[in-house]
C-alpha cells in the first residue's frame, strides 16, 4: 500500500484578501477548516507547507503539524516540496504527495482519493481532475483552462495532451465527432513523490511561460499526467469552492458552520 502525505500549501500575501488563511469561519480559521476536512477524508499523514511564522503558530492552536517555508517561493507546488523536502530529506517515506489548496475551504477533498488510485494503477507522474463546461460561452474564457485529452463515450479518465486558456481541441467535422465536450480543468493535483521532485527542479517550460499553466512544463519534459472526470467538487454547493475575496468569504460565512 502506497504511503501518501496531504500537504496544503499556505500564505498570508494574498493580493485579494490579505491573511486570507487566519479569517475566522465561525469559530474556526479557514486554515482549521481545510486541515480538519482532509485530515477526516484522505489516508496518510496531513501537513501544512506554511508561508509565515503565523500560520505556524495558529496551526499549534489546533494540533496541526505545519513546516515553515520561504515566503517568497513562486507556487504552491514549489512550497510543498520545499516543505517534505525538510520533513523527508532522505525522499524514501512517502510514495504519493497530494497537493490541497489552503484556502479550499468547501472542496471535498475526497476528491483525491480516486487520483491517488489513478496514481497506483497507472503509474502515471501526476493526477488532476476536470469537469465537463455546462456553459458554452465559459470555454472562450481565457481564466477557465481547458484539458485537451480523448475521453470516449463512457470513460471517466485519459491521458492529458495538454492545457490551454484558448477554447479547445477545435471540432472540424461535427458529423464524425463522437465526443464534442469540453473539459474544464480543477486545480487539484496528486503527484508520485518522486515526481514532484523532478518537477519542481525544472526550468519554466516555453509553453508553460506562455500560457501561464505550471503544469505544461510537466508535459514539456515528457511526464504523464492523467485526469479523471468528476461531477462535483463541493461539500455544500450553495457556498464557494474556495475563497478568494471579500464577498466570497461572506458568502461562505452563511452557509460554513
């Protein structure tokens, strides 16, 4: 049985809304709330990858393991390398790294558990998810990335070709096309421990520059990255999947108790 580890990346510069990890849900930091619904949902040990000394000193409050990172560390993948990097410097303890956003408060992390089987069974470098556009017109949006990947009638999962922030693949011939659906991707990754390490000693990819997606530098280099298709991805759908700004965090505050 493989020996995974969550690692929930976290910092308190946030453009949008500042100290954004430290807001009190009801009682509770948002950074509380993420650790407890993963901790209750995924196998394996949970660790918070922090950016400052405070989020080290909340997650104490709440019993919480937390490594502190450098602040000024360019994504989240690279934070939560940093931070096994310090738990494992050896790299033989863990098998599977499952990367959770901090502020994804209202995700089920759940989610994960079928990626880290995809990871088991297909051996593939990265698992990530997506879900199919409902509305046409969000597929011209250039902050809606879509997953090129061949998905036949009645699968779930396949291997991704690539991402992009254009509407995409093209459909030339309607008529022959058994499959016309567009995939939008969800930033969830689960990653073999092995290749997180690899990934992030990588330089920027070409593509990845171009397009703004960390994730096409993993192609770029020749790793597998796999998607499986989901249908939800929240615990209680009137609120946000995550929070980002000040009327999210209102709106989460009505319905996260």
């Amino acid at each position: 049985m493989s020996k995974v580890i969550t690692m929930i990346p976290t910092r308190l510069a946030s453009k949008r809304l500042p100290n954004k990890p430290l807001l009190d849900i009801n009682g509770k930091s948002l950074i509380q709330r993420v650790y407890e619904n993963v901790k209750k949902s995924v196998p394996g040990d949970v660790v918070i990858a922090a950016g400052d000394e405070k989020i080290l000193e909340e997650a104490k409050k709440f019993g919480a393991q937390a490594i502190l990172t450098d602040p000024s560390l360019p994504s989240g993948t690279d934070r939560i390398a940093a931070a096994l990097k310090e738990l494992d410097p050896q790299g033989d303890k863990y098998d599977i790294v499952v990367d959770f956003q901090g502020d994804g408060i209202n995700v089920n992390p759940k989610v994960n558990l079928p990626l880290i089987e995809m990871v088991e069974r297909t051996n593939c470098d990265i698992a990530t998810c997506g879900m199919v556009f409902k509305n046409e017109a969000d597929v011209e949006d250039p902050n809606m990335v879509k997953i090129c990947m061949g998905v036949r009638p009645g699968e779930k999962e396949a291997r991704c070709l690539y991402f992009t922030r254009a509407a995409s693949p093209y459909i030339r011939n309607k008529e022959k096309c058994e499959n016309q659906d567009f995939y939008h991707h969800i930033g969830i990754y689960v990653f073999k421990a092995s290749s997180l390490k690899k990934f992030v000693s990588l330089p920027v990819g070409v593509l990845e520059a171009r397009e703004s997606l960390e994730q096409l530098r993993a192609l770029e280099n020749g790793m597998t990255i796999r998607a499986q298709l989901i249908d939800n991805i929240k615990l209680i759908q009137e609120a946000p999947a995550d929070i980002n700004t000040q009327e999210e965090y209102e709106k989460a505050l009505k319905w996260i108790f």
